[in-house]
C-alpha cells in the first residue's frame, strides 16, 4: 500500500518537495488567503499556552512507519522529527539533519545531523538512528512506506553522517526523506513496534503524556527538541473530530480553537467570527479504471469516459467553491504541473456518445460496478455523469476495498490522495508500472520510465528542473488507467487567538506560531 493514501471520504480529503521555484505565485494567490496574527485570551487554565486540535484523521497508529504518509503525518509531526522539512516554497530545508550533499554521480547522499540532539526516550539521534528507521520503513512488514523508498540500497551509520546509498542517480531523495516518508522514532523504542504504536518516541516539538486510542491525545513542549525556542505552545490536545455540524460550535465555546473543517462549514465558521483558510497542499481525486479488463481495454472507451466527465460539478458540489478542477496530479502554479495538458479531453458529452458508438456500444450495453470503501457523494456524480452518455453505474461499497484494489483486481474505482513532497514520487505512484495507485498495472504509457528517470537525475536547481519534470507529468498523462476530477482543499477554522501558520505546502507547522500573545 502506498504510504496508507486514503481513499476519498464525504468528508475534506486532507492531504513534492522542490527547489525555490517548486511554488509559483499562482498557487499562492490561489490557495492561501492572509491569515490573521492576532493575540486574544486562549490561554489554559493554567496560563499555558494550549493548542485545542480537533481532527477527521486522529491518528490510527503512532508508529510513523505503519501510518505512512497520508493525511495523519501532520498530527505524528507534532511528535516526530525527520531529516528535512517542507518550507514556504516547497523546498526541502534542514530539521535533523543540518546540510547534506551528494557525490559527483548522484547517487549517494550523505546526511548531517545536528549535534547533541536526542530522543525523548533519551536516546541519541544519531546516524544509526536514521539507518534504522530506514531501514525499519523498508523492511517492517506492516510498513506503508516500503514503496517510497525503492530507490535506496543502503544506509551507512558514520557518527553524525548517515550515508545514503542509492540504485539510481536521485536527486529526489532530501525531498523524499521529509516528514511524511522518514519521521524518525527512537530505535529503543521502535525494537517493539507494537508498543511504539500507541506510545510514541521521538525527538519532535512535542511529547506525548497520554494517548485514548482513536479519541484523545495529550502533549506537552518537548525542550529539547532542536528548534525549541520557536515553539511556543506548551500543550496541546489532539482529539478526534465530532459530527462535521459540531465543530464549529465548539470552536465558537472554545472546546477547540483549532480544527480542519468540512468546506459545507465554511460560511458558518466565517459568520461565527472564526479565522477560515486554505492551507495549501497536493490534494487530487482521480477515477480509476482498469485497462487489463473490459470494457476499458479498448482505447475508445476510455476516452468516452474522460470527455462524459465534468469536473466543474465536483467542484461546486463538493467543496463549496473552495476546490479547483484539475486534470493532473498537482495544483496549478506547482513546478509539476503541466500547463500544455490543461486541455486535454475537455468535457464533450456528444463525442463520448461517439467514441462509444465507434467502439461497438449502445447506450445502456455498458454495465459497471463502481467499487468504493465507504458512501462518497462523488461516486454519485460519477455515475449521473456516466448515465447521459449511456454508460450504466451501479455503485457497490466494499468495506474491504483496499485489498482488491492494491491487488489490481477491480475494474472501475475512485482514489484521492495527498500527493507527495516528492513531485517524482507523486508521478511514479500513479503512472508506473509498479505504481500502487495504477489500477491497471503493469501497464503504463509509453515512454515514462525513461521521462521519470531523466527527472531524478536532474539537480533540483538546475535550470533544466522544471522542463524536464513537466515533460515527464506530460508523459504520465497519456495514461488510460486515469481520469484526474477535482482537487479538494486542505480548509482550516481556527481562532483569532491563535496567530497564523506558515504556509508550507501539505505540511502544518507550528515553528512560530502563539496562542493568546504566548
């Protein structure tokens, strides 16, 4: 399973590291609205400083390497630390490790931590530490990130200097190893996953104090994390969220001051005096089909199925105006995106009714199962959309679904995921051969490979970057086991108390941010 991407809910879907430019202005203008800094009286009881999270995706498992690296690694990053993180632009930057450099071929890495740190267990963060979490990640067997990590051989523990051997030339890789594919625990206490799970260790921001599995988390301010003089919350309760119609009342009491929230929500949130924003990010829902069976093994119909799908309609009726269409994996304004397939089969009911006549179909001949893991109004659209075109859809939810569809074993499926810091990463999941959200491998169209190998082998600030890795998303593109819908945002409510986040891509940091004046 790839990094433990979850699969589209009725509820917000929240969720490729680059240089400088990864982030154009476009995506700024686009996603992130001025975020109010003012102070207020938020304070705990106690004049601490407490953050009050209510989330949709409390987390399931603590153990980084079995969470994987969906939308939950936002809430593991208040507990763990990794070599890099995300900032403003999109561009990899220093956490544990305080620089790195590659050799003249490219295809070793070497990772300096910073000195002195150490786990809140009190073990040392050390080079070993970072081998054996890679390590653990690649060969745990209920690890979800096994499949992020394909391009690495071999880890070499010098000290402080953690030498990352790879089979490939990747430049990717301090993209890669960020805060959703390397958190790094404690390898004391990761030598029982098990225990690890529900207690976790690590050396972020904050310590756990105590967990009520699936409700409730309870955190303080970890002193000795390496950045501790930027933080300055003191606690914080995670807990998971209510009844969607719920959270905003409970902001407006202050049960929470901070929570992700329903796009439906929005105007309430906004009347009821609460800062609402768009925190951005690499969300993208996408129908998956699969080429290897019938009837999409015949190019025709595929291409009836992308020009039967309007993509405007997701946005309307699913995130109040607050998503945006897309027919790729990223945002417009990412470096990834490629703005030379922004029209490829555009919506045009009548040529689908066409394509499917010239493929031998007759309204009504074709007879779907659309299999999905739980209700999902977008399968709804999906299928009304498919009907004018004569494409019948029954609808059929499999609480099991994940089995059948990482088995490649359906036919007709939806997936949403939160992209990747890695944008090459982001590519390969859905367009290469062994991609684990490509239904239809081991297909993939022709000519990727080559195109995505060209983009790990390009320095992410070479002039080159960007042409090269837009090529390869045009590439990807030419897939028939695809259809890119709509992107749903990363919508946050929170109170005026609380001053605003730095607007890293997908990621929530709380380097900076205060509580009340804290």
């Amino acid at each position: 399973m790839f990094g433990r991407l979850t699969p589209h809910r009725p509820r917000l879907n929240l969720p490729a590291r680059v240089r400088a430019a990864a982030l154009g202005t476009a995506l700024a203008a686009a996603l992130v609205p001025a975020l109010s800094s003012c102070g207020g009286n938020a304070a705990s009881a106690s004049g601490n400083a407490t953050l009050k999270w209510t989330s949709s995706y409390f987390p399931t498992h603590w153990d980084p390497v079995v969470g994987g690296s969906g939308a939950q690694f936002r809430e593991l990053a208040l507990v763990y630390a990794s070599l890099t993180r995300t900032d403003e632009t999109g561009k990899a930057v220093p956490d544990l490790a305080k620089s790195w450099e590659y050799n003249t071929k490219g295809d070793q890495v070497t990772f300096h931590l910073r000195p002195g740190l150490k786990f809140s267990d009190g073990e040392p963060v050390n080079a070993a530490a970072v081998k054996a979490a890679i390590e653990r990640a690649k060969n745990q067997k209920n690890s979800a990130l096994f499949g992020d990590l394909t391009s690495i051989k071999s880890v070499d523990a010098k000290g402080l200097d953690a030498v990352v051997h790879l089979g490939q030339v990747d430049y990717q890789i301090p993209q890669l190893l960020g805060q959703r594919v390397l958190q790094i625990a404690s390898p004391k206490a990761a030598k029982s996953a098990e225990k690890l799970d529900q207690n976790p260790v690590g050396a972020g921001p904050f310590v756990v104090t105590q967990i009520v599995p699936g409700t409730k988390a309870v955190l303080k301010k970890n002193p000795d994390y390496w950045d501790a003089e930027n933080i300055h919350i003191d606690n914080v309760e995670l807990t998971s969220a209510p009844d969607t119609s719920t959270v905003v009342s409970g902001l407006q009491t202050g049960v929470y001051n901070f929570a992700d929230i329903d796009p439906s929500q929005a105007e309430a949130a906004e009347k009821a005096g609460l800062d609402v924003f768009v925190q951005p990010g690499f969300n993208a829902s996408n129908i998956s089909l699969n080429v290897n069976k019938g009837p999409f093994d015949n190019g025709k119909v595929v291409d009836a199925v992308r020009h039967a799908i309007n993509r405007q309609e997701f946005v309307d009726k699913l995130t109040f105006g607050y998503g945006e269409v897309t027919n790729q994996p990223f945002p417009k304004g990412y470096v990834a995106y490629d703005p030379e397939s922004a029209n490829d089969y555009p919506y045009d009911p009548a040529k689908s009714k066409k394509l499917l006549t010239e493929a031998g179909y007759k309204s009504g001949d074709i007879k779907l199962n659309l299999v999905i893991p739980a209700d999902d109004p977008q399968a709804e659209i999906v299928q009304s959309q498919l009907a004018k075109v004569g494409i019948t859809v029954n609808i059929k939810i499999d609480k099991n679904w994940a089995t059948p569809f990482f088995a490649k074993d359906l036919t007709f499926s939806l997936y949403s995921t939160t992209g990747r810091d890695s944008a090459a990463q982001t590519l390969t999941a859905h367009f290469g051969p062994n991609g684990p959200l490509n239904l239809s491998s081991p297909y993939e169209p022709s000519g990727f490979e080559a195109a995505i190998a060209k983009v790990r082998e390009t320095p992410l600030d070479s002039p080159d970057y960007t042409k090269v890795l837009r090529a390869a998303t045009r590439t990807g593109l030419q897939s028939k086991a695809l259809v890119f819908t709509y992107s749903q945002p990363n919508l946050i409510a929170k109170s005026k108390s609380i001053s605003g986040l730095p607007k890293n891509p997908a990621h929530i940091d709380w380097t900076g941010v205060t509580i009340g004046g804290s």
